[in-house]
C-alpha cells in the first residue's frame, strides 16, 4: 500500500479547522477537555417541587 502524501496546512485566512488557524498563529492553541470520571451519572438536579409543598 503506498504511503499517504502529508498534506499542508492552508495557507489562508479563510482555513475553517481550528488546526490550520493555531498553525497560521491565528488562534491560540485550544484546551483539550478533560475526560468524564463517571459519565453515566444522571445529573445532580433538585428534587421536583410537590404542589402541597410551599416554594
């Protein structure tokens, strides 16, 4: 299989992925976000008021 031909990034300001603007020093570098511990857990929301329950 023949190696793939590395590609340049765009050379003008109309580049749409954040990759090509950090590398034309258009954008700074992004955070890379930190991964969830638990992402299965229901959010911690409070507990449905009840209509005999005063606000």
């Amino acid at each position: 299989m023949p190696d793939p031909i590395p590609r340049l990034p765009r050379r003008d300001d109309s580049a749409a992925d954040a990759r090509s603007l950090e590398q034309l020093g258009r954008l700074d570098p992004q955070p890379v976000p930190a991964p969830s511990v638990q992402p299965f857990l229901e959010p911690d929301l409070p507990p449905p008021l009840l209509d005999d329950e005063p606000e």
